[in-house]
C-alpha cells in the first residue's frame, strides 16, 4: 500500500542484503526474494526487501518522488521567511496563510519546496495507496456544486448490492494488495445501519484491511454502531468553514454546525478522520481558505481538500473552475501546519492536470493517492464533477501495493501514531 523509494544492492549475504538510497546504508532481510545480486534494485519496507525492480523503472519512480531544484533563498523576501518559520513552529494565524496563499514566482515555487522537504524530513519517501469504492450515488441533498444531487435527474443513477460491495472490496484486498479502503456514497439512507455494520464486518471477517466510509450526516448513534462493526476512519468533509459561503452552497437542509457536531463525535468515538473543504468556490476569498486550512489543522488526522470542478447541470455550472496553482498551495501550506500528516492528492486535482499534476501534488507536501476501484459499469456514473480522472496502470499502482502482512502491520502502527499525535 506504500510505493517506496527504491534501493540499490552494494553487498549480498546469506539471508540479508546491504542496500543504499537516499537515506544512506542498511542491511535488511530478503524472505520473500532470493538471487539477488550487487547492483539489483529493490523496493523495501520495515527492513524487508518487498521485491526486485528493473533499473528503468527504478530510475522513473526516483525521478518522481525526486525534489524539485531548491529555490535561491536570497530571493525571497524577509515576511515570506518569517511567515514559514512561523508555520513550522505552529505560531501561525490567518495572516500569516494569506500571505503564503497570494505568494507567487519565485516565492511560490520556494513554498512547495519547503512542503516538499518537510514531507521528507517528517514521513520519508512513502507514497500511500489506498482506494475508494463508490458504491452508490444516490443522494438525498441538494449541494448546489455538486454532480451527485437529489435536483440533478440528468444522471443515471445506481446502488451496489452488498454482495457487489464486498466482492469488489475483496478483490482489491486480496488480488490487488490494498490495506485501506475508502466506502463512500452520496447521503443514501436506502443503506440502512444494519446492512452498513454488516457490509463492514463481512469485509473484515474476509480481509485484513482498514475501512474508512464516507457517507455523509448519519448521527452519532449511527457512527457507533459503524465503529463497533470495524470501520476505523471516516472521510468526511466540512466543505467550507464560512457560514456564509457554506450556507450559500448548502441553502437547502445542511448546516455547518452539524459538520462540526460530526467531526466532534467522530474524534470521541476514535476514528481516524479524514476531512477538509473546497478550494475555489464562487465567492471564496483567500480569507475563507485561511480560515478552512486551521480548521483542517484541528479536526484532521488525514487532509481531504479539494480544488472545486463545475458541473454541467447544477447551479454552479457556469462558475470558475478553482486555480491549480491556489490547491498545491494549500496542499504547501497544510502540509507546514500539519508535518505528519496524510495527505493525498485528490481525484478533483487529477481530473484537472492529469499524471503530471499528480507528481507535482507529490511533491508540493502531499503523501498519497486516493485510487478509483468502484466496478467500471458504474465508474462513470459517479459523476460528482465532470471527466473524473481514473488511474490505469501507473507505476504508482504497479509498485505500491504489497500483499505481504508486514505492510498491513506498518500502516497499523503509523495510523496509531498519526491518531495519538
Ligand atoms: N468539484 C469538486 N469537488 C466536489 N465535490 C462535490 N462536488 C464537487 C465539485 N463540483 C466533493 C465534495 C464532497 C466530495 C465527496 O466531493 O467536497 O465532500
């Protein structure tokens, strides 16, 4: 579930090997590889070699988890300066992150270095691969920016059955090697709690793996039951910490107050939480988005934010698309406020720049990839924005996912860490 940075051999023993990367020396243990040789790459983890790479593709996953070229620090100006170091010792406020958001050029470029050299310094060269099955977009609410809602007919809508959903979380488990899945439907009461719990706790009886749903307001009562049956994340976001916008975008039924009730239960239940807002909502000012990534600061054990995408056929269909460069800053800028942090790159991000933006995201502060596993006769129905982004087969995928034991276990102890953090 990780892609990590490969390893060359620089001396072969009986049943370890000496390997070197950018890390420096070590000697790790080879149960699962034999016939290694000076020279070989390899990929590993928990000091284990995982399995044997070709030099190409070791060359290109270095290239892509490689550091940009540092940026002239005599170039930025003194504020800029202060205003990182401040981040870094978590003695910022809204100031402070408005003026990081409006950086540009050179200042801009020197930001996502600093998220990158931070991500490093903090959580390594891991890059999580976890996956999300959409398993239903029905909706019940009416958000005003988003594809999936209730007003929308255009759409052709679906359910799994929970067969189909365990089945597909199987196989992801099983055959694909993923120890994190993500659940995640539009507001569908029709999944009552009980075919939730039992959906959760036939997974888990099946496969070591981590569950994190995403299904929207349910209540407390709901949210304990879906603990108690194993889930052991959500993924919920706020959308947006400004009553006013919210309530622009929400105008019928949700209320702010109620995200943040869920956000409090979820942390005194002992989730893992997974949340964040919209990035580049008609009418968002640099203010708001100060105001979200402190909010993300106090709630969040795993960042979800997200650039904002119209829609053809909602109300917010003729807004502006969010700015790209505006998200990386806030990924920069998130990943300064919150060192440990997971931070993936979110599919909205994707959909607007492709693989290479997915690279850049990587290495302006964020950590992991969130990849699309829903069956493909209903992929394309979870329209939320239009032409959602869909992995094939990039070497992310190819490499990242372990079957092995070992790196369910590591996950397990980062997650234990990153929620006492
Ligand atoms: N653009 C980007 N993200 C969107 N979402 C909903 N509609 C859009 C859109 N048009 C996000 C919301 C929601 C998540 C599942 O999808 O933030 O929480």
């Amino acid at each position: 579930m990780c892609l990590t940075i490969p390893a060359k051999v620089i001396d072969v023993a009986v049943d370890t090997v000496t390997i070197e990367d950018g890390d420096g020396v070590k000697v790790v243990e080879t149960p699962f590889v034999t016939g290694l040789a000076v020279g070989d790459w390899v990929l590993h983890i928990n000091r284990l070699v995982i399995r044997k790479i070709s030099p190409d593709d070791a060359c290109e996953i270095i290239e892509l988890l490689e550091s940009g070229t540092p940026v002239d620090t005599s170039l930025v100006s003194p504020a800029f300066r202060e205003d990182i170091e401040a981040l870094h010792r978590g003695t910022f406020g809204r100031d402070n992150i408005v003026r990081l958001l409006s950086s540009e050029g050179v200042e801009q470029e020197a930001l996502l270095r600093e998220a990158d050299t931070t991500r490093r310094a903090w959580i390594k060269d891991f890059i999580c691969i976890h996956g999300i099955i959409e398993f239903s977009n029905q909706c019940t609410h009416d958000c005003l920016y988003c594809g999936l809602r209730n007003e929308h007919s255009a759409i052709e809508r679906y359910r799994m059955t929970p067969d189909e959903i365990v089945e597909t979380a199987r196989e992801a488990v099983e055959e694909k090697g993923y120890k994190l899945l993500v659940l995640q439907s539009g507001e569908d009461p029709t999944y009552t709690d009980s075919m939730l719990i039992d959906i959760i706790r036939r997974i888990k009886s099946a496969s070591k793996v981590f569950i994190f749903i995403s299904v929207g307001e349910r209540g407390y009562e709901s949210y304990r039951s879906l603990k108690e049956a194993g889930a052991s994340g959500v993924l919920f976001r706020f959308e947006s910490s400004s009553k006013g916008l919210f309530k622009k975008v929400h105008p019928h039924g949700k209320c702010l107050e109620s995200r943040f009730e869920h956000l409090k239960f979820f942390k005194e239940l002992g989730y893992y939480v997974a949340t964040g807002s919209l990035v580049g909502l008609p009418g968002q000012t640099l203010e708001d988005i100060a105001d979200d990534i402190l909010v993300t600061k106090r709630w969040a054990n795993m960042v979800s934010t997200g650039p904002f995408i119209p829609t053809p056929g909602t109300p917010l269909a003729g807004s502006s698309t969010a700015d790209g460069d505006l998200y990386l800053k806030v990924t920069a800028i998130l990943r300064l406020a919150m060192h440990s942090a997971r931070i993936p790159v979110v599919t909205a991000y994707e959909t607007l720049t492709g693989e290479e933006g997915r690279s850049r995201a990587l290495k302006s502060g964020a950590n992991s990839l969130m990849i699309n596993l829903t069956p493909e006769r209903y992929r394309t129905l979870y329209s939320i924005y239009p032409d959602k982004f869909y992995d094939t087969e990039s070497i992310f995928v190819r490499y990242g996912l372990y079957k092995y034991r070992e790196s369910f276990t590591m996950l397990e102890e980062r997650m234990r860490e990153e929620i006492s953090l």
